[in-house]
C-alpha cells in the first residue's frame, strides 16, 4: 500500500525494459481490489476521464501521469489503480502509441 493524503498529487509511472515507444491508454480506479461494480476512468482509449489527470509526453521508456488523489462516496479506505499500456513497434509511424487520444466517433442518425 501506499498511503496518501486526500486531494494529494500522485504521480505514476511505467517504465518498459527496451526503448519502444509506449502509451497509457487506460487507467481505472476502484474501492475493490477485485475491480468489482464500481470503478471510475481516469484514462480510458488514451484520453484523460477525470479534470485531474496531467498526461506527460512519453520520454524513452517511461509512461508518466499524475492526478489528485480522492475517496469514493461512502468513504471506503482504499482506492486501487489499474493501468492498461500499450506497447508499440518503434519503425511504425501510425501506431496505436502515436495516435494518443482516440474518442468515440459521433454516429451519423438518418432520417
């Protein structure tokens, strides 16, 4: 565990083994260590979710972001993090890792 005070900063990061170019593409919050009903995105397709998130550019190896940290209603002690990385081909130009953000395409409604 690592203990934080409410609305602290907290800074996370990945570090790969190789050099390969890399993205956070989701990280969820819940009260459960099993990730059960209730959770909460602070990334989710590489986008920030939550108003605190602070995505910095990826350096070398290293995956950064920070955020404040907060309890979930009904003051449940603990928060746990899950992070999903993808880990791309340096030599393609077009990766999922160069593309960022990927948000939901708005759908075209016929008459």
């Amino acid at each position: 565990p690592y203990y934080i005070d409410l609305h602290q900063t907290l800074f996370a990061e990945v570090t790969l083994q190789s050099t390969a170019p890399n993205l956070i593409d989701t990280c969820t919050a819940s009260p459960q260590p099993d990730f059960g009903s209730l959770t909460y995105d602070l990334i989710r397709s590489g986008c920030n979710k939550d108003d605190t998130v602070v995505t910095y550019p990826a350096f070398e190896n290293h995956g950064r972001f920070k955020f404040r940290a907060f309890r979930f209603l009904r003051s449940f002690p603990s928060v746990y993090l899950q992070c999903d990385v993808v880990i791309c081909d340096s030599n393609t130009t077009n990766s999922r890792c160069a593309r960022g953000c990927i948000s939901r395409q708005k759908r075209a409604t016929s008459p």
